[in-house]
C-alpha cells in the first residue's frame, strides 16, 4: 500500500499528513504554524510517530528489516575476541582466553581497527542523521562587534540568549537582510559567540540570524575513519584493541605522581594520565611537551576547548627557558586576552610578526577601501591585493604548522585543516579527553608517530550526544579502553597514572569529592587548608566551606520553557544576594544546570557589574562552560523545584554517571566555599536517598554557619548593589515609588489570591494614574477572579504565570511584589508557605531576561468571554466568544507565535484533544474593531483617528489612519 497522503501522529505537533519518502527519510506536513517536518525512516515509528489504528505492514516489514541488519551488523563487533590472536605492543600475540574479565557493558571491544570504524561510522551516521533532521534552526545573536580584521576574514563577538556549544571550525550560514552568506564559528564561551566571515557585517551589528551544520565536523570525523580502515598505524591498532589487555589484575596500586606521569610518556607508545580536579594537569602537560621538545619531537597539542589550548600553549610558553618565534605556535583562533596581544604566539601574529610590511600595506589598502565606491576600478584592485596578502598569510601560517616543535589547536580544527594532517608529529597530547568522542581520540592517536598521551578525568563532563541511538558515542575513551572499569575493581592498568595531589581546594571540599568519586584516591597538598582559610571565614556563611540555602519555605516555582531548560526566579535572586556578599577582592561564579537559569544569573551578574566596575564579574554559566575554570567561592544554583513532578535528569540521571559527573565538575571548581542553593524539602523528597553526590552533599552534618533558611531573610531591608531584598512589610513604600516613577511602561504579573490584606494601599490608584500619563499598563492574573474588585477590572487572565513579577520601564524588576498568599499542593497535600521576600534588581539587563523567562509578552487574556461582555474588552476575548473550532465545535482563542515574532494564530481551546489551529484573519480583527463601535469602529489612543486591520510581511497588524500611521499589536487593542 502507498503511504502518501496517510494521517500519523506526532506525541508533540499532533496530526499530519505524509507528504513523501525518500533516501530513508519521511517528509509530514502539519498545521501552521509547524509545517513540514523531516524524519528518519522507518526508525520515526519507533519513537516520534504513530497510526490511529494498526501500523501498515509496509512500516513493519521495514522496522523488522531494520532491526535484522543491525544484528547482522553488531554480530561483526561481539565483545570477544576471535581465537586466531590480537596483536600486543611487543608484536607477539595474545590467545583470547588471555582477554581479562572486566570489559564495558555498554561498549564493543573490538579485534580489529577496519570493524572498530565500521561500528563508529554507523554511530556517526546516526548522529549526523538526527542533526539533519532536527537541527539548523535559527539562533539570533544580538551585540556584535568587529574584533579583528584578517585580509578580508572578519572575526565578530556576539551574544546570545541562550548558550550555544557549537565546537571551532562549524560552519554556519548568516541571516542578514534576507540574504545568506557563509561563515564559521570561532568559538563559544558563555554566552558569547565569536564568528568569522568573509563579509563586512558592519560596526557595530545590532542583531544577526545564524543557522549551523552541526553535522558538518562530523561528516568529516567519518570520512577519516574510512581512510583509517584501509590503514593506520601500531598505537592505533593498540588503543582500539589492547586497551583490556593492559589492565593488571596482579596490582591493587595505581601508578601515580606528576613525575611518573613524564616519564611513562617518553617511555611507551601510548600513555593516559587520569588528573582530578586541581590536581596540576596543565603543568604536567607542559612538563611532558618540554621533555619530548628537548629529544627533538615535534608535538601535536589537541584538546576540546580553546580555553584549555590557550592555557596550555601559555603554560609551556613560561616554563620554557628560551622562546625563539615560530617554535611555539597556536594554530586557530584563542580566546585567551594574552595570546591574542603576543606579537608571535599565534600561527597568524607570527606570520604578520615576520612580514611586517604586509600588515602596513594590509592596514592601509582596508583605509583605503572604506572611502572607495564599489564600482570603481580601484576597489577591485585593493580587493585583488588583499587576497594576495591573505594568500601569502595563509601560505605561511601552514609553513609554520610543518616546523614548529609545538602546535596547540583545538580536535575540530584538526579534523578539518589539512595543514594538520599533512605535517608530521612525533607525539600527540589530549587534553580534556574524556569529553571527546572515542572516534575523535582515535583520530587523534593516528597523526602521532610515535607516542600518544590522553589526558583528562571519566569522572568529569562526558561526550554530548544528540541522538540516544547513537551507540558509544557518549561513553569517553577511559572507559573504552577498560581505564574506568579497572579504577572501579582497584585494579591498576598499565597505560595509567594518576595525577593524585590537588593543590585547589579546601580539603574538606577535596576530601568530600574524593570519598564521592574518587575512591578515597585524591589527597590535599600540605598546607592547603591554611592556603584557603581565608575565603573560608568570609561572607556569605562565614566559618563554614560547604553550606546549603534552603529555599523551603517559599514560593520558589521552577517552570520549564519550551526548550526543556528550567528556570527559577528565587533561586536566581537568592544566588545572587549569597554572591554579591562575597568580598571584592574574591573570585565568585554561580553554576546552574540548565541554560535558562544560567541566561538569567548572567544578566543579573552584568547589572552588578556597572555597580562594582573595580571587582571581577560574577562570572554565571551552566557546568559545561565551567570545566577548566576555578573561583574562590562557586553557588550552585540547583534551579529545580515545585512545581516540577520531579528534578530534571540534569540532577539525577545515573546513566553512564551523568548526574553526578556534572555535580563533581560544579563543585570543584571552588577554592575555598561551595553554597548550594536548593529546595531541600523538594528535593529530600523526589530525589534518590542513594549514589547521587548532590543528595549526599544536602545531607551532610550542618552547623549554623553552613545552613541559611528562610528564617535568615531579613525582617527589614538588605541592600548590595543592584539588589535589595525586603519583608513583605517593608517592601510597600518602595514599591510604591517605582510604580509612580514609572515613564513609560509597567509590566505585573500576579500568581494566587490577592487578598484585601496583602492589597497595597494606593496600587490600584497608581496604576490607573499612570495609564493616564500614557503610561502602558499591563497586568496579568493567574486567577482574575482572586484578584479585589479594583485590580480584576484591569487585569487579563493567564493560568501560565508562575511568579509575582513587575517590570518598570524595561529597568526595574520586583519579584515577589504585588503581594499574594500561595501554597503548593504536592499529592494532595498543601505545602505551606511560610517566608514571603520581596526582592527589587536594577538593570536593563535582568529586567529584559525576566520578561522574556516569565513571558510577559504573552499578554493574551485566556479568561471565557460572553459576547465581550467581561470585565476587560479584549481581541482575544472577542476571538474565544465568537469563533469556533471546525473541528471539534469548541472555542478558539488567540495565541502569540514564539518563532516568528509578530505573528499570531488561532488555536483550539480543545488543545491536547483537538490540535486544529488557523492564521488570524484580518476580517476578524475588523469585525472586532467595528464590532466595539459600530459606528466608527475603535480610534487610535495616539491620535484618536479610526483604525483598520492589514496583513504585512511580517503578520496581521493594526493601524490608524493618520498622518503618523502608529501601528499596534493584537494584544494592545
């Protein structure tokens, strides 16, 4: 039977249509505003798709031959070895029978490297296949600013609104005035993006567009791994089949020490270095590229992130005794300050370093250009030139790659630069291996002639994958190689030494990691305690090193936005009180697990900044842009809460120890203080009692000193900066004398019931005096019914809102204000609230990223209408009273596009049952706006001409007749 034109379900989107399928892909059409959607087939019908009825034999018979190829295919990578042998490092070989008991439960071993790429070229495929089919979308960057000009390459900084970690060396397209150009990303860090193109954006750049192949590095990934199946060298053969045969049953002691670890990496081919936090990773790299660079080996330094190449390439740099040009090189792009103003570090300073006329002549001919016309004969000659300039940079930047006896870049930039993988290296170094995927590793281990070192710790951030399908890409090399598993028995393996000093933390936060994840094999310095006292005795919870705020109590709500990332606005405002009373001469980040969080704290951390310009920026991020780093004192935000069922996997998962490798990474990065900021009642009781580091840290012994609850708030006002913190008593005045600074515009948002006990005196006054100086008022209610009968006439009703927020004039944020009494109820069970603080943040930036978490945009009152007969007149109330679904017969109601902004739709009220939705029409607008006045229908508050409804590029609009034209959005008439 044809499958076109057939009815299938989405657990999301709801019903669609199949439109096509080709290349084992199937295109399904569904309701604006989702469209076309692309899937794998036939795997789609085991997890995204479904039928009414019974599946049609056509998918069956496909998802069964499906499954019978890849147990054909998986029968070629049995974890035993065959009988005939595997090569050992000494050449002899190894009977099977030899092959030791403990091996990866979720990982093949394999006896030759051609089945080892079969396997990962399959994983790649997968992964790449599922990028294709849910990635490129847009990702808008606002703030961009030209760094550096390179003879027509141009490299940008950007921000983003949402974390982005795209790896160096991805390539993108650029969005801008509907036109596309390419271009490449530099590198991510925070939320900052740096990007390069070959086009002039501009100087400044307000806002861009960009969509990425993300699949791009690893289409190249598996193109290496064909060519490494037809041929590769002795430490590739033996990192992808002798990695179980180096355990040592007979030995309980791991090697370990700084000193050893140098010495096993000039002494054998393939060496890993296992290095816990603070442990001295960095120098120990340094020791060992200096000692090969010493017997004459040119060396390859390779690592996951720019930060840990910028930091090793300084590192060998200092510790080297004499630096000659062009002996030392970073190849790509750093971010590290220092690098990019030495005059010959990096491959591309070197090269204007040794032709210091190019860069006059360069600097003079893009002068030049910027008061030339386009179309002038002279412009394409300056063009000419500077692509000769950039061809001769080029040119020696790979020359430099050749000879240098040290090049630091980053695995993606190996995978892509063919400058890498023609020049010659005797040793490769990994950093940060555990955070690669094996087939990047074994890549790696195939460009060194003769010695590999891998270096990171299995018990800090691994792989990140997209696809759960694609098999052993999120386990690291440590565990492939049997290192992880021989850890765990306390077997030592002879690839192996552990870095096992730390000279970081306090010991007591080391000791704690230690006994956690570390098998009890991480020890403190001596002296590290008094080295760390200090922060120790400081504010916040002076005297104590690890401490928990306890959110219990409060209206803490943590909701979850459409990306799945959570966000919580008490627990962002508490972080921020504990880390703005940390002393100024002290280090401060705060860690959140979820990206949404992170954005927030990250604009709370830039207001505070204008506050105190003479202290280092909080420095907020999730854990992943945190791995390399350390502060003085790290909050942990852990962001999850009521009314969530229950945390989210970030905090729990166990699978290949994700959940707590995260939290082992969050805490280590404090010297002296780690704070957890948590729901402790929520959290003791949904989360597992067991095997979850976070758990055990809540359940630590606690003193005074290192518990703060609610009872600690302050029973009157607690100003730092930005932040003010009140009690509800204290809070009235001042809240007050924003709402009547107020100049342009007001925003509130009103969970629960406001009583006449918790009514503000005076509010409702102020509210309708400023709507009188034009100021724009706009109150949302949870419930308008719960609100006093002054507040319900103005308010419009969103069941959605979660949190008491009021914005003023883009600026000014107040959380916990106006005033309400909630409760959660959990299981039936109330949950009293007993602490109700008010808090008050200055800043444009917290007060544009808390509207945009608590949506304050969506203005659309879902409260019923009769005929428009409610106490507020809206467009959106007009819409549910008078159109129906064609569907199922129920009202429609009015929404806001959250991809297209300005757009609008209707959906069914019926919604999950009835997923129908429609493009506003402009005749209903026109009926709504003649419907009010039948005489002359609604006038403009501007100008009081009449308006009229009128469909443009980008949406249905509203527009008065007048001479100035003003237009208006659905929600504001």
């Amino acid at each position: 039977m044809s499958l076109i034109g057939k009815i299938v379900k989405h657990k999301l989107w709801g019903s669609g249509t199949i439109d096509s399928i080709v290349d084992r892909h199937i295109t399904v059409s569904f309701s604006k505003p989702i469209g076309e959607k692309v899937f794998a087939y036939p795997q789609a019908f085991e997890s995204f798709l479904s039928f009414e009825g019974e599946m049609p034999s056509e998918i069956s018979a496909a998802l069964a031959a499906e499954k019978a190829a890849a147990l054909h295919n998986n029968s070629a990578f049995k974890t035993s070895t065959p009988s005939s042998s595997v090569p050992s490092h000494s050449g002899q070989s190894r009977s099977a029978k030899e092959r030791p008991s403990i091996q990866s439960k979720k990982l093949p071993n394999f006896s030759s490297v051609e089945d080892f790429c079969q396997y990962y070229k399959r994983s790649l495929f997968s992964e790449i296949s599922y990028l294709k089919t849910t990635g490129g979308k847009h990702q808008l960057l606002t703030d961009g600013e030209l760094l550096e000009s390179r003879s027509g390459y141009y490299l940008y900084s950007f921000t983003s609104d949402t974390e982005l970690t795209y790896p160096e060396g991805t390539q993108i397209t650029l969005w801008k005035n509907n036109v596309q150009l390419p271009g490449t990303i530099m590198g991510c860090e925070d939320f900052t993006v740096l990007l390069s193109s070959s086009n002039y954006l501009g100087n400044p750049v307000a806002a861009l567009d960009i969509s990425a192949d993300a699949w791009f590095l690893l289409e190249k990934l598996s193109s290496h791994l064909e060519a490494l199946s037809l041929s590769y060298s002795q430490i590739v053969n033996d990192l992808v089949c002798n990695g179980l045969y180096s355990i040592d049953n007979s030995s309980h002691s791991i090697v370990t020490g700084q000193d050893t670890a140098v010495k096993m990496s000039q002494t054998q081919p393939i060496t890993f270095i296992w290095g816990p936090p603070g442990t001295g990773k960095t120098e120990t790299l340094s020791r060992i590229a200096l000692a090969h660079i010493a017997k004459g080996h040119r060396v390859l330094m390779l690592s996951y992130s720019n930060v840990s190449v910028d930091g090793a390439i300084l590192r060998v740099y200092k510790n080297q005794t004499t630096n000659i040009p062009g002996q030392l090189v970073r190849y790509g792009y750093p971010r590290s300050a220092e690098l990019l103003d030495h005059e010959y570090l990096t491959s591309y300073r070197l090269a204007l370093y040794n032709h210091p006329e190019l860069e006059d002549e360069r600097d003079s001919l893009m002068q030049e250009q910027t008061h030339t016309p386009k179309k002038a004969p002279r412009y394409e000659q300056i063009q000419r030139r500077l692509r000769e300039i950039r061809g001769i940079l080029q040119a020696a930047e790979k020359l430099y790659i050749s000879t240098a006896a040290f090049v630091a870049t980053t695995v993606s930039k190996a995978v892509v630069d063919k400058a890498i993988q023609d020049a010659y290296f005797d040793v490769v170094i990994f950093d940060e291996a555990s955070m690669a995927y094996i087939p990047q590793i074994v890549y790696a281990a195939s460009l060194a002639q003769k010695y590999f070192i891998c270096m990171g710790d299995f018990c800090q951030l691994p792989p990140i994958i997209m696809n759960n399908n694609a098999w052993g890409m999120d386990s690291d090399i440590f565990e492939y190689c049997g290192i992880a598993a021989a850890v765990r028995k306390g077997y030592n393996h002879k690839w192996l030494c552990m870095l096992d000093t730390q000279y970081r933390m306090h010991p007591t936060i080391a000791q704690f990691a230690s006994n956690s994840m570390y098998h009890g094999l991480l020890h403190s310095a001596d002296g590290m305690q008094q080295k760390r006292n200090t922060i120790t005795s400081n504010a916040p919870m002076s005297g104590s090193t690890i401490g928990v705020a306890d959110l219990s109590g409060m209206m803490s709500v943590c909701s979850t936005k459409q990306d799945h990332s959570h966000v919580n606005p008490m627990s962002a405002f508490v972080s921020m009180m504990m880390a703005l009373q940390v002393p100024a001469q002290e280090s401060v980040g705060i860690i959140a697990p979820y990206h949404a969080q992170a954005q927030l704290l990250h604009a709370m951390a830039e207001d505070a900044a204008n506050f105190f310009p003479e202290r280092e920026q909080i420095a907020c991020a999730t854990v992943h842009q945190f791995q390399g780093s350390e502060k003085d004192v790290i909050i942990y935000d852990a962001t999850d809460c009521y009314r969530l069922a229950y945390p989210g996997p970030l905090l729990t998962s166990r699978d290949n120890n994700y959940a707590n490798r995260l939290f082992n990474v969050a805490m280590t990065r404090a010297k002296g203080k780690f704070i957890a900021v948590a729901n402790a009642h929520f959290m003791e009781r949904k989360l597992p009692k067991n095997s979850l580091m976070f758990s055990e840290m809540l359940h630590l012994p606690r003193s005074k000193a290192s518990y703060w609850a609610g009872s600690d708030l302050p029973q009157q006002i607690f100003q730092n900066g930005p932040l003010t913190c009140f009690s509800q008593k204290s809070a009235a005045s001042a809240f007050l004398h924003d709402l009547k600074s107020a100049h342009k515009e007001i925003h509130i948002d009103i969970v629960g019931a406001v009583t006449e006990k918790l009514h503000i005196p005076g509010f409702t006054q102020l509210l309708t005096e400023a709507t009188t100086k034009k100021v724009k008022v706009v109150v949302r209610a949870e419930k308008r019914a719960a609100l006093p009968n002054e507040l319900r006439a103005i308010a419009i009703e969103n069941p959605y809102i979660k949190n008491s927020v009021t914005i003023i004039d883009k600026h000014i944020s107040w959380l916990g204000a106006p005033f309400s009494e909630s409760n959660f109820v959990v299981e039936g069970q109330v949950i009293p609230t007993k602490y109700y603080p008010v808090f008050r943040y200055e800043g444009i930036y917290t007060a544009k990223v808390l509207s945009a978490v608590s949506e304050m945009n969506q203005v659309i009152d879902y409260g019923v209408a009769e005929e428009c007969s409610s106490d507020r007149k809206t467009f959106a109330g007009y819409i549910r009273a008078t159109k129906v679904c064609p569907e199922c017969g129920k009202p429609l109601q009015l929404k806001k596009s959250q991809k297209k902004k300005g757009h609008y739709f209707l959906s069914c009220s019926g919604y999950p049952h009835c997923n129908h939705t429609e493009w506003v029409d402009v005749d209903d607008i026109n009926a709504y706006i003649f419907h009010e006045n039948p005489k002359g229908g609604l006038r403009c508050p501007k100008c009081g001409v009449s308006l009229s409804a009128a469909r443009g590029k980008y949406g249905v609009y509203v527009q008065c007749g007048g001479i100035l034209q003003h237009r208006f959005n659905l929600e504001d008439i």
